[in-house]
C-alpha cells in the first residue's frame, strides 16, 4: 500500500470531523443526545469510516470524491437522527455546512497546484490534504462564536420550512459547481492567468455565500423579532382584557358581599312566615348573581388562559356555541409564542369557519389531551359552510389566493415539536387534529 496515497485520503476523509462540529453548532440547543455523547458517536462513525476509506482509495486507486460525495448521505441521516429539528431546518444547516466545506478544498487544490504543477487532484499531496484540514479548522474557529451565539436563535424559532429549503437550493448551486470546478490536471491552473484567478474567483464566491448567509440571518431575525412583537402585543391585549374582567368581578363581588347583610335580613323575615318557596327564589338569584361574568379558567398557564378567554368571547359574540375542554401540562414544555400561534390561529380559523355557517348551525368543539405522557393532542372541530380549495399542496385560503397563512403556522410548530398537524373537512364541518411531542 501506497502510505503517501494512503495518508492524503485519510486527511481528506478527516475533513468530516470540522464539518461534523459545524453541523452540530447551529443545532445546539435541538440535539438529542449530550454534546459528550454526540461527539462519541461521531468519532466512532467518521475514524473507521476514514480509515476504511483511504484503504479502499488506495488498493483501488479511487477518487476520494467518488466515495466521499455518496456517502454524505448517509451522513445526513445519521446527523438527522441525532437532532430535534424539522426536515428542512436540518437539511439547511446540514447542506450550507457541505456547501463551506467546499471552499477549503477548491484551495487547496490551488496549494497542491504550487506544489505540485505536473500533479493533478488524482495526485492530490499528503502537503495539501494537511493544509485542506487546517484551513477547515481554522474556518471552524471562525466559525463558532456566530454559529453558538447567533444562529441557534434563528434555528429555534424559524418555522417557514418554504425559507429553509430556499436556503438549501442556494447551497447546493454553490456546493454544485465547487464540485464540477475541481481542477481534474493542474496544468489548466498554470494556463494564462488561471493561478491566480482561481483561488480569487473562490474567495470571491465564498465572501458572496458568507453574505448571502450573513443578509438572510439579519433579514429572518428582523422578520421574527417584528413578528414575536406583534404576538406579545396581542398577548398583552388579551391579558389586558381578561384583567379588566377579573377587576369588573371584584367590584361586583364586594358590592354582593356589601348587600348580604340584606338577604340575611330578608331570609330571616321570609323563614319567619315559613315563605320556604321565596328563600328558594332569593337564593336562585343571589347564586346566578355570582356565577354571573365569572372569568372561566382554563389552564394553568397566564398567556394561553388570556388567549382562550378572548377567543371564547369572541365565539360567543359570534353565535357559536362552543364545547372547550383544555387539558395542558404545567408547566408548559412549549414555547409560550409557539403555543400562542398554534392556539390563535387555530381558533380564529374556526371561528372565521363557522361566520360562514347558518347562524343556529354554527359550532366549535375543541379538546387538548395529554395522551401517554409524552404526548398533546389538539383535536378542534367546526361548522362550515362546505366551501373548500384544495390543490396538490393543501388547503388554500377561501380569502385570497395563496395558501392559508394560519394552517401554515400550525404546521410549522407541530413540525418543529416533532409532531403532526392532520387537516380534513366533511360537508359541514372541519377538522384539524395535532400532535405534539413533549
């Protein structure tokens, strides 16, 4: 066995620890398994793959690429099963790291080129294998204060699968032609002014990619940071509401409790004459006039609890009657904001729903249930007037022409909890059933 060849495979091989760390920076808050353990697992996956690797390479005389770009897949599905994230947050992070990663090799090759002009990227050098893993060190060095400090935020709290996979087809165009870019002899890189247009066409797509990057983090967090806003504001609203319902309460209970002394009176006079008939109707009343603007309570959690209560007025308001039975751990293993869109739009959907039903046919039934310990389910139904558009990608909104924006949102939380969000309709009714993983 060739040890020089052997050696710049397995150098080459190695470029999947950095690239691994990478992955897995973004992702810290989302990961299954400790950072001890996780970087276990990865050890004992990437040094024998390696070492396998370059053997092959070099009894077979094999591009490394040729057993390398292949076996990234199945890298993902190692690095999707050791991470809480959905589908299209993980493919992201996972393809814009790959995508990085590129760079330091297409230098490389310009290092190797210097080195080794009579050479070519099958004759890649043990030098520039070394040199290829340092710069990927190094770019992993710079990379970790944004990728633990800043880009989590993003990570956890954007649920628009549609932006993540637009992330993925740019990463993949640069991933793509860095791949179709690689110098097969060095003789071309030492035509004309190739040598060093080369490495500066790579630096200058790699500065294009960082800002490219670095616009769509500031771009998604100004768009969240403005959206949570909007959300707690509309929270504060409903907060707001139910304390001026809590006030409104007091004042009639201290008035009640300032009249007592005269149903106590009144009670005496009326057992006096043996009237058992009218102290029945006296307390009847006196009971309805406590029960009466009662602010119900619905779960133990003060946002959530503001956010039903203002919805069920509303329904109320609406005509519709409604059937609520909310069962929600405490605490809440959820995001308060995620849980608060996932609710408000869920029920403004159904209230919007039944507005198009007849006035004696509309209702809303919903019920949460924790099932099994680890698991809520949210299961709501109301009626509807039966008119639907559905196309290949789901329900469309009935109020303008693109998809509707609240079914989005509820499937983007239920995604990012590990769960499902189901959406169905017979002729009069709608149904829409989550699960969320606790």
């Amino acid at each position: 066995m060739d040890m020089n060849k052997f050696l710049s495979a397995l150098l080459q091989f190695l470029i999947l620890l950095p690239g691994a760390v990478s992955c897995y920076l973004p992702a810290k808050n989302r990961m299954k398994y400790s950072p001890a353990k996780t970087a276990v697992l990865c050890l004992a996956v990437i040094l024998p793959y390696s070492v396998a690797a370059a053997s092959l390479c070099t009894l077979f005389s094999v591009g490394v690429n040729l057993l390398l770009l292949p076996s990234l897949v199945l890298f993902f599905f190692i690095y999707r099963r050791t991470v809480d994230l959905a589908l299209s947050c993980t493919l992201a992070i996972y393809v814009g790291v790959c995508a990085i990663e590129t760079f330091p090799v297409q230098f490389s090759y310009s290092f190797d080129a210097i080195l080794h002009p009579e050479s070519g990227a099958a004759g890649f050098s043990p030098e520039a294998a070394l040199f290829r893993l340092g710069l990927s060190a190094l770019l992993l060095a710079a990379f970790v204060y944004p990728a633990t400090h800043h880009f989590p935020w993003t990570v956890d709290r954007l649920n628009f699968p549609k932006i993540w996979y637009s992330t993925v087809a740019l990463s993949s165009v640069f991933l793509i032609l860095n791949v179709l870019a690689v110098p097969l002899s060095y003789s071309t890189l030492h035509a004309g002014r190739m040598q060093w247009l080369f490495p500066l066409f790579e630096a200058g797509s790699f500065t294009v990619l960082v800002a490219i990057y670095t616009l769509f983090y500031r771009s998604t967090n100004i768009i969240l940071e403005h959206a949570e806003l909007r959300e707690r504001t509309r929270i504060f609203e409903m907060q707001s509401r139910q304390y001026r319902a809590l006030q409104e309460h007091m004042r009639q209970t201290a008035r009640l409790r300032h009249d007592f002394r005269h149903s106590v009176r009144l009670l005496a006079s009326l057992a006096e004459k043996g009237d058992t008939d009218s102290i029945r109707a006296h307390l009847a009343e006196y009971e309805s006039s406590l029960l009466e603007n009662v602010p119900l309570n619905y779960c133990a959690n003060a946002v959530l609890n503001a956010l039903f209560g203002y919805y069920h007025e509303m329904a109320v308001s609406a005509g519709i009657r409604t059937d609520w039975h909310i069962d929600l751990p405490d605490p809440l293993p959820f995001l308060e904001l995620d849980m608060a869109a996932l609710f408000g739009n869920l029920i403004e959907n159904a209230i919007a729903g039944c507005e198009t039903a007849r006035p004696r046919a509309r209702y809303f039934c919903l019920t949460t249930e924790v099932r099994h310990g680890n698991r809520l389910y949210i299961v709501s139904t109301n009626s509807f007037d039966g008119n639907v558009r559905i196309n290949r990608d789901g329900y469309r909104s009935t109020k303008h022409n693109g998809t509707g924006i609240g079914l989005t949102s509820i499937m983007a939380v239920s995604e990012k909890y590990g769960g499902s969000a189901k959406v169905s309709n017979s002729d009069t009714e709608f149904f829409v059933d989550v699960a969320l993983k606790i």
